[in-house]
C-alpha cells in the first residue's frame, strides 16, 4: 500500500500523510511525556 503511493509520487497525499504521521507523533510524545512526569 505505502509503495504503491510512493510509486504513484502523489505529492500532495504523500505530503499530508506525513503531515498527519508527525501529528500523531507528536501527540503519542506528549502522552508519553505526561506519564512520565505523573
């Protein structure tokens, strides 16, 4: 499935795919972050 995007170079859903991946790094971080720090 992902290599099939990446073969297809469609920037703009390959662009907001990593866009929502880096969101929900960022919020898995800040959970994490916040239970550490209980």
């Amino acid at each position: 499935m992902l290599l099939a995007h990446l073969t297809t170079l469609d920037l703009p859903s390959l662009c907001a795919s990593f866009a929502a991946g880096l969101a929900v790094g960022a919020a898995a971080m800040a959970g994490l972050r916040s239970l550490l720090h209980r």
